[in-house]
C-alpha cells in the first residue's frame, strides 16, 4: 500500500463547537512523508502543528494539539475523515483557534473529501501483535492485532433515547460514508449551562449537536437510534490519526472517550513488543 494524498484542496467555514469563533479550514495535498499538519492561517510564520499524540494539550471534551504558542482544538472529526479514507499526507491551514464544527459529524468533510492520489512512496503501518490495555474506573480500552483496522464500542448513559449501545466497525473509507461519517456530537441538556460557564460548547446548538433533555427526549431529532455510539466510533478514528501513521489493529472501547484513546496509543507506544512498524 502506498501513501495517499488530496489531488485537489478543499475549504470549508463555519464556528468552533467550544470556542464559538468563525474559521475557515483549507485542506491542501502534501508530499510523502509529510504527515498531516495544521498550520494557523491567522498566525502569518506560525509554527506548524502536527497530528501527533506528543501535541496533544487538552482532550477534555475535544482534542487540542499544539506547538509551542500555537494551537488547534476540535481537530477530531476531520481528522477521523482522513485516516478512514486513508489519506496520510495534508497541509490544514485554520484561520482561527477551532477546527469548525459544521454540522458536528465528518459529512460535510467526506463529501468534500472526493479526490485522492496515491504516491510514490510506502504506506507507514503501526502492526499491533499482542493486546495492550487501559483502563480509568468504569471505562476501558484494548488495542489487539487484526488483519485490518477495526474499531468496536461500547456505551452505557442513563437516558432513556441511549442506554447501551454497542457498535462493531470495519474501517474501509465507503462504510464509513455510509454508517459512520454523518454521526453527530452530542451531549445533556443539563450539562449545557456548566459546559458554557467554563468555556465549553459556546458555539455548541441544535444545527451542530443532539441535544438529550433530562425528560428522556432529545430536542432534535436522530439520525438513527444508535447514532451516539456511531459517533464515538467517528472520535474513537480521528483520535487514532495522533499515532502519525495508519494503524493494523482492533480497537475495543467501553465508555471511550478522547482521553481514553490517547492514553491507549501512548500505552501502545510504551510496549516495543507489542507491535512492528511496517
Ligand atoms: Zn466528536
């Protein structure tokens, strides 16, 4: 398999789902070995930031990697858009602090994401070959070998439009157009208020978010029943970008989160037996 990039670049505009600042994103193609990396349009001679698990400064609610005194915040869902279409190369230049949320899936970026080219240059692989585990109270994540990339999660929430959901997916770049892409962010209405009063989802609204109110309803409506757990699955992707190359392995999540999947691959990394780099 060779490396891949964008034959043409693509734009897209709208509001950060945390910081709430307009931005535009332009998504150039980039040589072999060139990585994916995020740069700030509105910084002229900023620093570039890679897509890599040692940028990683926050990833409370959303993924924020930096370089220096530049950063980026919400890099996920775009990202989770590449690495399913197997795209390792791009240049992402952001025009503002947050990756825009537009309708808080990938859609919007799978639809733009038309065009790609392979290289003149070998893919580089992450091979797991024996089980790597983390786990934080009730949550848990394990990484095992596989002949492919797959990813299966697990969610519990007490909510009557969620409870458990369980999802097993296959990463191939038309399956997850057509069962994982359009899987929105969502979050409680009565986490709303404490969110925004310390600086979260302040872009965060009905045209971005599923909205679960405490009477067991959701303010808007599903795109499928089980789109909670298809949507972790899209995080739980992105996040696997910050490794800096593709991943050949199974990825079992009980109650991810962004947290939880960087401390996976940085167990991982931790282990020099239990994968190959090929
Ligand atoms: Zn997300």
């Amino acid at each position: 398999m060779n490396q891949a990039t964008l034959s043409t670049p693509f734009r897209a505009s709208g509001v950060g789902l945390h910081g709430g600042q307009p931005a535009e994103v332009t998504v150039s193609p980039a040589g072999p070995g060139h990585g994916i990396r995020f740069v700030r349009a509105d910084r002229p001679g900023s620093a570039d930031v890679p897509a890599h698990m040692d940028r990683v400064t926050s990833s409370r609610l959303a993924t924020t990697i930096s370089s220096g005194s530049e950063s980026v915040a919400t890099v996920e869902h775009l990202l989770s858009a590449l690495v399913a279409h197997r795209i390792d190369n791009a240049r992402i230049s952001v025009s503002g602090p947050e990756v825009p949320v537009l309708d808080g899936s990938a859609k919007r970026w799978v639809e733009l994401l038309t065009d790609r080219q392979e290289q003149d240059a070998r893919a580089r692989t992450i091979r797991v070959l024996r089980p790597v585990e983390v786990k934080s109270g009730v949550r848990s994540m394990r990484l095992l070998p596989s002949d492919g990339l797959e990813i299966d999660a697990t969610i519990d929430f007490e909510h009557a439009r969620i409870g458990v959901q369980k999802l097993a997916f296959r990463v191939d770049p038309d399956d997850y157009d057509r069962d994982i892409a359009w899987a929105r962010t969502f979050g409680f209405l009565d986490e709303v208020e404490a969110l925004r009063a310390n600086g979260f989802a302040r872009g965060g609204g009905l045209e971005n978010a599923v909205v679960f109110a405490p009477d067991g309803t959701t303010l808007n409506e599903l795109r499928a029943p089980d789109e909670p757990v298809r949507h972790k699955v899209l995080d739980i992707l992105g996040d696997v970008a910050l490794l800096g190359c593709r991943l050949q392995g199974h990825i079992q999540a009980i109650r991810p989160g962004h947290g939880m999947t960087l401390a996976l691959l940085r167990a991982l990394r931790a282990d020099p037996a239990a994968f190959e780099r090929v």
